[in-house]
C-alpha cells in the first residue's frame, strides 16, 4: 500500500510513518506534506492507494476541502482518511466524502 501523509506537524507526520511501516513492511509512505500548497505540488497523489488527511491541514478552507478531496479523487481513486480531534470535524469530513474519519 502506498500512502501519503498530509499534516501539518512533522512529529505526527514521522509517527504515522514510523507506525504504518512497520505493521506491514509492503506499505510505504511515497510523500509527506505539511500544508495545502503541499499537498496540491503532490505528485505522488496519482500513485497513492491511501491518503492520511488532517482535516484542519493549514490552507484548507471548508470549500478547499471538498475541492481538494474531488481533485484528489481524480488521481485513481485512493482511500481517503481524514484525521481530526473532534466529533463537528467527523461529521464535516464525513459530509465531504472522506472515506473514514479517526
């Protein structure tokens, strides 16, 4: 599985690395970013089978978000799971069509 890592902080961002890989040693993380500019200069989205979304990624405005999550629907339709620290945030994602929410 390939995966892209989309969070704003480098400690979380190292983390999710660390823990994705080695619960199976075929998943790789292609990119991380840090903020939306990064995530639309992604070029790995197109070969991504799973993006990990903070659902408050610095850039990402309520209209943003949807947008961005079409654009990145367009790329071979990866899994989409947005990361957030509230239940407004789960219903959002939710409504905006990510495919889960933790």
């Amino acid at each position: 599985m390939r995966i892209v890592i989309a969070d704003r902080n480098a400690e979380v961002r190292s983390a999710l690395r660390l823990l994705l890989e080695n619960i199976d040693h075929s998943w790789s993380v292609i990119a991380e970013v840090s903020d939306l500019k990064g995530l639309q200069a992604c070029s790995n989205l197109q070969d991504a089978d799973l993006v990990l979304l903070e659902w408050t990624l610095p850039g990402l405005s309520s209209m943003a978000r949807k947008e961005r999550l079409t654009s990145i629907r367009g790329h071979g339709q990866p899994l989409i799971v947005a990361l957030g620290s509230s239940f407004d945030d789960g219903v959002h994602a939710q409504t905006a069509g990510v495919d889960a929410f933790i």
